[in-house]
C-alpha cells in the first residue's frame, strides 16, 4: 500500500482536509457483494460489472458544484481520444459517495456524458450507480478515497482520482487530478486487461514506459528505449546487407571486352616498334 501524492500526512493538512486524500491500495480487491442501485433503479452488485473488462472506477457525487464535474469532463475528453469503446475494450463505473442521491439524478447525469462522449455502444457499458452509506463506505475505504462533509456549505471536500480495475475487480491503476492523458490512460487499461485488448504498439510502448504510484503517471525508461533503439538498428543493419547480397547474386555476370584482330583495345600497346618523338 502507497500514498499517493493526493495525500500529505494528516498533521499538516487543513482542519477542514483532516480526512481528505487518496491512499492507494494498488493490488486491491473491490469488494464484489457491495449493493448498489443503477440509474435504471435496479439493485446491483459491484461483483455484476466484473469478469469481463478492464474497469475505469470513478467516485463523485452528482450535485457537486465544483471538482466533480470537472472530473467527469476530463475523464470523457480523455476516453473520447483512446479508440478503446465503452461498452467494447472497458467499462466504466461512475459511484456517487453521497449517501443521499438517487437514481434519477444518476441517470440524468448519465444522458449528459453519454451525449458528450457520443458512441453508441457507451450506453451499456458506463454505469452510473447511487448507494447507501455502508456500500459507500466500503467501498470508499477499499480504494483508499477518503472525503469529508462540510455541513455549513453541504458540501463534500474530496480528492480528485480514478482508479483502473482489472476485469477480476483488483486495483491496477491509480491517476491523479482532472486532466488523464490519453497515452496514461490507454496504457493503463491495456495493463488492466492483461494483454487482452491492445496491439503490438501498445506492448513496445509498456516496454518503454513505465507507471510511476507517486506521481500516477507513466514515465520513459531509458534503459529500455536505448535497448530497443540499439535492437532496432541492428535489424535494419541486418537487412540492408541482406539486401544488397541478393542484389548481388540476381545481377547479370559482367562481360570482358574482346578486341578484333588488328584492333587495338584499350590499354593494349600497338605493334610493330615503338615510335619516338623528340
């Protein structure tokens, strides 16, 4: 378990912030029995949105008047960058951590993003669920996302975080702020998945990036791009001089020129005796 940089120690935070923060569980299971309600109004469980896909686990709560839709609005800008589909490649599951909301508000939330990420497949695969305070609640503490109610503004003070589950529900990756870069977020998913959606670039780039628990972002590994380069030039190295061998073996054989009787070919001393000039 690490901290992520969401989550200074307590004895320097606000009084207000004493409970705000992101401490990360990487490795950790999300509790599959929670009960939540969908924006259709049905029960569900959390377990019910695993064993398929990578999972992209945001918390929010709908009335927030400032970070929360923030939050959504970076993550849908950065989901409509990825060519991954929702619905397809991954899922997503938008909890609210207001005890109070209700579907109806959920679902109304819901038809604003869908409509702002604009695919038709989203519509199955992005959940947008209310809950009691015990699922909340155990939920909250399973992914370290802690949060605190102000009750003279109504209001809760948060941190701002998703967090990448693997199709078996456990925490694979945690990224920080309002703003995912796609590259990060891609990344993140093909890794979540274990190796079942992605191509080959996307298995070089994992290769030379490498995610970083403190920071929540994917940085280059030197090491491993050198190596890669030095791989790379000699196999092109390789191949031009395979090239330029079958180049040489497919070329006709050269001809010798042959001289007619009294020709003088070129470089052929003439006969008969040598003349001086003076």
């Amino acid at each position: 378990m690490t901290k992520g940089i969401m989550s200074p120690p307590s004895n320097i935070r606000p009084p207000y912030l004493q409970n705000v923060g992101i401490e990360q569980h990487l490795d950790g299971q999300v509790p599959p029995d929670l009960t939540f309600v969908d924006d259709s109004g049905r029960t569900v469980k959390l377990g019910d949105y695993f064993g398929k896909k990578p999972l992209i686990l945001n918390l929010v709560y709908y009335n927030c008047t400032m970070l929360c839709g923030e939050v959504l609005s970076g993550l849908t800008g950065s989901m409509k960058m990825v060519k991954f589909d929702i619905g397809n490649e991954f899922d997503v599951l938008t909890v609210s951590f207001n005890p109070n909301e209700t579907p109806a508000i959920a679902a109304a939330k819901k038809q604003d993003y869908l409509k702002r990420y604009g695919r038709a497949s989203a519509a199955s695969g992005w959940h947008f669920l209310t809950g009691p305070a015990e699922s909340i609640n155990a939920l909250t503490k399973a992914v370290g996302f802690q949060y605190q109610y102000d009750p003279k503004i109504n209001q809760y003070a948060h941190a701002t975080a998703l967090m990448v589950l693997t199709p078996q529900g456990r925490i694979s990756r945690y990224f920080y702020g309002v703003d995912y870069p796609p590259k990060d977020l891609r990344m993140g998913l093909v890794e979540a998945s274990q190796g079942k959606i992605g191509n080959a670039v996307d298995q070089v780039l994992l290769y030379c990036y490498h995610y970083d628990p403190a920071t929540g972002k994917y940085g280059a590994i030197v090491s491993n791009i050198l190596r890669l380069g030095a791989g790379l030039t000699i196999l092109m190295l390789g191949l031009l001089l395979f090239i330029l061998f079958r180049l040489e073996k497919l070329a006709p054989p050269r001809r010798t020129l042959e001289s007619k009787p009294g020709q003088v070919g070129p470089g052929q001393a003439g006969s008969g005796p040598a003349r001086y000039v003076r």
